[in-house]
C-alpha cells in the first residue's frame, strides 16, 4: 500500500476598505511547493482581484516578511534567509 500526500496548499484572503469594513474574500489552492510560493501567490491574486474590481489604490498585508522584502526591494540585495 503506498500512502498519497497532498501536493495543493489553501489560502484565504479578504479585502476591506479604509474604514475595515468587508468589501470581499476568497480562498484558493496552489500546487505546493515552497511556503514562499504561496505566499506570493495569495499576494498576487488578491492584487489582481483588487485591480480587476477597478480598486487602484490597495494596502498591502501579510506576515510574511520574506514576501515583503522579495517584494520591495532590489533583486541584487535581497538574500534568501536559508543561504
């Protein structure tokens, strides 16, 4: 008997507004391979979900500090924190 692992990761993502009111959310799977990966991947289909709802001027959030500093700074600086 071989046991099957799962190679699709969930996330979830919401939207509000200024005021925190709920605008909208959504969950999604992504094939697994890195955390990184979906975290990136959460944070560029919630950008676009955004832009196609015709929201131009977003904010942001994540705990994933390693996303945020792929994310902003220059490619040449940013290290991958395991080497």
């Amino acid at each position: 008997m071989v046991a099957l692992r799962s190679t699709r990761i969930g996330f979830c993502k919401i939207a509000r507004d200024s005021l925190g009111n709920w605008i909208f959310g959504y969950s999604d799977s992504c094939d697994f391979t890195t955390v990184m990966k979906t975290e990136l991947q959460g944070i560029y289909n919630s950008l676009i979900l955004a832009w196609n709802n015709d929201f131009r001027k977003v904010i942001c959030e994540t705990d994933s500090l390693a996303s945020i500093s792929l994310l902003t700074e220059p490619t040449s600086t940013w290290r991958h924190p395991h080497g």
